[in-house]
C-alpha cells in the first residue's frame, strides 16, 4: 500500500484516478481548491477510510509538505484545464501551473516521492507538424489568449526536469490529449486511470 497525493482530485481525471488508486488498496490524499473541481465527484468517498480531502489552493500551500505528511507518489493535476476555464480564470492558470507546481514537486522532494505532472497537447501551440513527436519544440504563442495554459504548462514541464537534474527528484511527465471520459459510476475505454498507476 503507497500514500499517494492527488492535486486536482476533485476534477475529471483526479477523481477516477482516486476511484482507481482506492481499488488497489492505496491510501489518498486529495488538495483541491474546487475553482473547477467538482466536490460531487468525491461525494462518494465522504465516508471512505482511506482518503483525506484537503480543500487548499496548490498555488498557495507553501507548508504542503508538512500538511500532507509523508507520501509515496504526488499526482499534479491541479489546472483549469478546458478552453471556457482558464480563459475565465488566466492568472489561476499561471499560478497553478508554475508556483503550484514548485509547491507540489516540494512535497515529492521533501518525501522522497515519485512525481507525476499531467501536461497537455496545448505545448506545442498551433503545430506545424501532425502527429508531433516528443522532440518537436513546438510553434508557440506566449502573447496570446491561451498563453495563461499553454505557457503554464510548458513551465510546469520545465520545473520538472528541473527539478530532476538540480535534486535528483524522480519525475515523469504525461501530456494529455483531447482527453474526455464518463459522469460519476459510469465506464468508457476513452482513458483508463490505471495508465497512470502501473508505472
């Protein structure tokens, strides 16, 4: 059994990799400030033993490490992560994906975790190249509209790497694409949590 930290839990992909993780007998504890997370996507776990919801804003959670307490793996998915949020809320974005990070990648070296921070498609920008590949830069706007994301996230991945070479923390990075997936009970082979657990 791991202690598993989950940042953003309480969105989409957080809340069925905390149904996922629960099933393998892991222990979780979730941080979501539910500025696009979904409380009623936890509602079921409110009396489960194993999890610990921590209502906290990522980007703000400075003494994470000693709220959380020890864990073995920390699951950044902490973002605004559709066009309509994070257009809505820009500057959350960029903290969340760049202070928030810091904050969460803190918490994987202070325990000697296994990080994982979900990234996305949207680093490549507009790509000139279809598929990309993992080495292709990208054709990127940092002005624009979508930039609070796209950029945000690009910093996210390079605080990682970072974060790997400067202290040896053990990251993986997973961009996401177009991922979509079932209301609360339901099932679908559009994206599997367990994915993200195996490795």
């Amino acid at each position: 059994m791991m202690r598993i930290l989950i940042t953003g839990g309480a969105g989409m992909i957080g809340s069925h990799l905390v149904d996922a993780l629960l099933d393998d007998g892991h222990e979780i504890v979730v941080v979501d400030n539910f500025l696009t997370g979904r409380r009623q996507n936890l509602a079921h776990l409110a009396v489960a033993p194993r999890v610990q919801v921590v209502e906290a804003d990522i980007s703000n959670a400075s003494h994470l490490p000693e709220i959380v307490g020890p864990v073995d793996r920390v699951y950044h998915l902490a973002s605004p992560a559709s066009p309509i949020d994070y257009a809505r809320h820009p500057l959350e974005t960029l903290m969340t994906n760049a202070v928030g990070t810091r904050n969460a990648l803190d918490v994987a070296r202070r325990w000697r975790a296994r990080f994982l921070v979900t990234s996305t498609s949207e680093i490549y920008g507009d790509p000139e190249q279809h598929p990309q590949p993992e080495t292709y830069c990208g054709n990127v706007n940092s002005l624009g509209p979508r930039s609070c994301y796209d950029e945000g996230k690009r910093f996210a991945e390079s605080l990682a790497m970072t974060s790997w070479r400067c202290y040896a923390v053990d990251v993986r990075i997973a961009r996401l694409f177009n991922t979509y997936g079932p209301a609360r009970g339901a099932t679908t082979g559009a994206w599997s949590p367990r994915l993200a657990c195996r490795r």
